[in-house]
C-alpha cells in the first residue's frame, strides 16, 4: 500500500471490548490481540476487505469504507420506498456479475420473484443479524440470501458464517410468528456455461483450465466438471467457437456492452473515453456505484469475473472501435480470490502489450493491481489515467464501428 492509502477498515479502540470475536473469525488471520497493549488490530494488508469482522462485533467496533450497517438500512429503505416492494434478495459478489441474472437464479430454484429490492454485496457473510430483523421491522416481509456454495466462497467462510446466522435467525423469527419462509437460502456458484453443439473438439479448454474442471473425452467433446469448476474465465478466452463462457461475462454481450457505449461517447463533448475492466475483487464502489467516480467523465467500467477472464481482444478491439484509452484493475498476486493459474493472465498481458506497442497504442493501456483495502485509491488511479490520455492526441486508428 502506498503511504497516502486510507484503511478501509479500522477498530475504534475507544469502543472496543477486547472480545476477540473478530480475531476468532476472520478467514485471513488479519485481526491480532497485542496482549502487552491489549489492544486488538488489523493487520491491513493481510485484510481482504470481506467485511465479515464488522458484521460479528457486538459493540459495532469495527468501521468500515463499505457496506457498513447504516449504509445497507438507509439503502433498503429508499429502494423499497422507491420500487415498491417488500422483498430484498442479497446477493454475493461472486455468484452475481453487475449484469444481475438474478430472477434467472430464483426461477431454477422454483422461486417466482420479479419486483424485488437488490443489495449485491462482497460477501454473504458480510450480513449481521441485526440488520435482517432491522430489515423485516421496516417493512420487508422477505428476504432471500444468494450464497455461494461452501467450497466456492472466496472468501472461505463467508457462506458457512452467513448461513448459521440465517438459521438462528429463522428460529427466533419463527417463535415470534413469523412464516417459515421469510428468510430463504439460495446456494449458487457461477460456473461456465457449454454449448456442446459450438465445439470443435480443440480440447484448448482442456489445457488451460487452471482447476482441472474439464476432462478430455476419447471419442466426444470435453466434459466439464462442474464440482470443479471456479468460473475464472480462463477456458473461455481460449475457445475459438465461444462454446464455453461464463454467464454474465460472454464475449458478445461485452463487446455490444461497450461498442455501444464508444458510440455513444464519442458523440458527447469531445473529452477522451475511457474503458476499464476491473476484477470484481480489486474494486467495490465503482462496480456497484459507477457514479461515485466516473461522474462527469466519458468513461464506462465493466467488471470481469477475474484477471484470467480479463480477454486481451477486448483491449485491442475497444482502443480500434473509439476508445481513447483502456485501464485495467486486477488483484495483485496474493489477494487474488482464484490463484491457481495466475501465469495464464500474466503471459495474457505479455501477448496483449507487444501486440499494443506494434499497433502504436501501448501508451493508451495501463494495467493496475488495486484492492478495496485501500479507499479511494481506485478513483486516484483513473483521475491519473484519464488525466494522461485526455493530454494525448486522438489514436489515429479508431474505426468508425466496432468489430
């Protein structure tokens, strides 16, 4: 972290009751009691930001840049003035992209929801208790929790601690009277998505799969192991046919996502257009709150499920379709939420960075490894890059339509 990083998260001292709680639960061993000056402290560079130590303090202790108590009450509330509803779906950051198939999600477990009050948060386990029945006394008579399943959750624990708070929840609410079902549990992992009719039998797949998640078969098209399979994305940069993507993250869908928006940019008032592509991890209030920090800017951020889903062509493409710059937002290498195959995205960058110099664009791409663990260092970062590419002259190779 740079000297001038703000914590994202900090224990108030004076509150503090020397519970350990936080110690005795964090995923990341990032919370210490120093005996000598009993004091118990973050140690933020371990920290992942996942919010689960917040949400068990029982002297609200521990302050948070993101999604702290007071933020997700005042937020349920407006939204459910606003939409009219009565039902709140939480949702995990890794098992929901910003694109939000959400009612697709509910439909496949039988559950019928289309007017519903959305909170997309880093981690289940980022939910306290007190907030469900602070939820529930203002007006919402559901509450439906999308967690990720156990082993898939990237932040450890996150999925087992929210779900105990769930029952234990359930088992107060219904000694007070209230219906079984108003608290409901989804467990759902994203994983890649096969068209078998689409594949040629490359078995590219195969070999790039950092997880072994994808078998070679003798006399057929590649299996995927879905127990196996994380959702990184990397299969899916190396089908030639698109057979395999990860919902929410298909090339096209992206590709329209931002030739639209290169249109549209490039009509407005003549400053520079920016696109970034930020891992879900490596940044939170721009990807769930774009105005926070792109407000007033010709700028467009869309999130990637991780560094390994981070396609190269779409740096090429959006730079030639009118984009006057790409910045791109990954985790750096241990906080990354899926290590296994990092090298694949690095050699990625290689390939993508020689291929920019030849082209003359080199100078519009920047690569950065942020993390939420430090605020607002994500929003200094690209007022930098946006500053540098809005000094330089316009590409001289944009092209009129996206490719």
């Amino acid at each position: 972290m740079s000297e001038k990083c703000f914590a994202a998260v900090e224990i108030n001292q004076d509150l503090c009751s020397r519970c350990c709680v936080c110690h005795s639960i964090c995923p990341f061993e990032a919370i210490n009691y120093d005996r000598e000056k009993d004091r118990v402290e973050i140690d933020i560079q371990k920290c992942q930001v996942c919010g689960i130590c917040a949400s068990a303090c029982p002297v609200a202790a521990i302050e948070i840049a993101y999604y702290d108590y007071e933020q997700l009450v005042d937020y349920v509330e407006c939204a459910r003035k606003k939409m009219n509803s009565d039902t709140l779906v939480l949702m995990c950051r890794g098992n929901s992209p910003s694109t939000c198939e959400v009612e697709e999600i509910l439909a496949d477990q039988g559950l019928n929801i289309k007017n519903y009050v959305p909170l997309r948060l880093p981690c289940s386990g980022r939910v306290p208790t007190d907030f469900i029945f602070k939820t529930l006394s203002s007006g919402v008579k559901n509450i439906v929790s999308i967690q990720c399943e156990d082993k898939f959750c990237r932040y450890k624990e996150g999925t087992k601690i929210n779900a105990r708070r769930f029952q234990l929840s359930k088992n107060v609410l219904k000694q007070l009277g209230f219906d079984e079902n108003t608290l409901t549990v989804v467990k759902y992992s994203r994983k890649a998505v096969y068209k078998t009719e689409e594949c040629v039998g490359c078995d590219k797949c195969v070999f790039i799969c950092p997880y072994n998640a994808i078998k070679a078969e003798p006399f057929s098209t590649p299996r995927i192991v879905y127990e196996d399979c994380v959702g990184c994305g990397a299969c899916a940069l190396v089908c030639p046919h698109k057979a395999i993507e990860v919902k929410g993250y298909e090339f096209d869908n992206v590709l329209q996502r931002y030739g639209q928006a290169a249109k549209a940019m490039k009509a407005r008032n003549g400053q520079p257009a920016v696109l970034v592509f930020s891992c879900q991890w490596s940044e939170f209030s721009a990807l769930d709150n774009p105005n926070s920090v792109l407000a007033g800017k010709n700028a467009l951020i869309l999130e990637v499920p991780c560094f390994k889903g981070m396609d190269p062509v779409h740096v090429v493409n959006a730079l030639e379709c009118g984009f006057d710059g790409v910045m791109g937002v990954v985790c750096a290498a241990e906080d990354c939420k899926l290590s296994e195959g990092r090298d694949i995205a690095e050699r990625n960058m290689v390939v993508l960075k020689d291929v920019l110099k030849k082209k003359g664009l080199l100078n519009r791409f920047e690569l950065f490894e942020l993390s939420p663990r430090c605020e607002g260092e994500f929003k200094a970062k690209f007022e930098s890059f946006y500053q540098k590419i809005a000094a330089m002259p316009k590409p001289a190779m944009a092209k009129a339509e996206v490719r």
